[in-house]
C-alpha cells in the first residue's frame, strides 16, 4: 500500500470566486480525494483515478462556464462529453461523481426572486388586457361570421333576380304591396 500524502499537495491554486467558482472548489476538492483515495488504496486500477480527475476537471470547467469539448449545458451528458467519456460512466461506475455534480448544479440554481409590487401590476394589467383582447376578437369573429351569412344571402337573392330577369338582361324593380291594398 502507497503511503498516504496530503490531498490538498495535488490541488490547483483556488478557483476565483464568482460564476460557479465555489462549486468549482467543492468539485475539484472531492475529486482530488477521490483520485489520492483511489490511487493509495489501489480499489482499482490507475485507470479508476485517471476517470475521477477528469470527470472532475470537466465538472470545473463546467461549473465555471469554461467548457472545451462539450456545448456547456449542466447535464451529465454533456459532463461526459467535456471528460471525454462514455456517458455509462458516470451513470453506472462513478454514480457518486454523477451525484455530486447534481448536487452542485443544484446549488448554482438560485431560486427565483418574488415579483415586485411594480412587476404584480403590471402582469395584472396584461392579463385584463389579454382578457380584453379576446373578448374583442371573439366579438369580430361573431360579427364576421353574421356578415358572411348575410352576404351569402344577398348573394343567393341577387342570382335569383338575374335569372328571373327577362331575355334583355334589365332587371325590373318589381313593386311590394303594403299591408292593407
């Protein structure tokens, strides 16, 4: 068995605080032991170690938006990707690097921020106008509706006088009768 020697040796200098840097830390930190855990107490081959160290140098450049392999998103496909590993991995062999970088995403979601008196008012205000809107349309659509049947019907009475026209073509106004003669 290799002797124990301190794991914070094999640290880079600290993350720059800011944009995910004290995920970054905790990231780099967890797989600095993991990698010196391994490797002292040989539970693997030198390939185990190899896997955590870039498992975790991918988590860090993730985490603080530095990505060189993968399109940056916080998900463990695109961990596997920045790693350049197989997805299987993470999923199956290191789940608990795969359970840290979950809960470290987590931590760098912040959670939303409740609306101001200003945002709250103005919402309701788009939301009646929204309800006005519709209103308004459904009412257009209503009245178009009633246009087309009543051009239809003009439409329909304007042939039938065309066709009871006679052979020249003139169409006679034909008189109605009041009620009554």
């Amino acid at each position: 068995m290799k002797p124990l020697q301190n794991p914070e040796a094999t640290l880079k200098p600290p993350i720059e605080e800011g944009h995910g840097g004290q995920a970054a830390t905790i990231a780099e930190t967890v797989g600095a032991v993991l990698a010196h855990a391994a490797d002292a107490l040989q539970q693997g081959t030198s390939t185990d170690a190899t896997e955590i160290r870039m498992i975790t140098d991918a988590m860090v450049r993730l985490l603080v938006g530095a990505p060189l392999r993968s399109d940056g998103q916080l998900t463990i496909k695109s961990l596997a990707e920045e790693a350049g590993l197989r997805r299987n991995k993470l999923t199956h062999k290191h789940t608990g690097l795969k359970d840290l970088f979950y809960a470290l995403v987590k931590t760098q979601q912040t959670p939303p921020r409740p609306f101001t008196d200003k945002e709250r008012e103005a919402s309701d205000k788009q939301k009646k106008d929204l309800i006005r809107v519709r209103a308004e349309r459904d009412s257009l659509r209503i009245k178009t509706q009633q246009m087309a049947r009543v051009i239809h019907v003009l439409e329909v009475e304007n042939h039938n006088l065309r066709e009871s026209a006679g052979t020249d073509g003139v169409i006679r106004v034909m008189r109605r009768r009041r009620p009554g003669q």
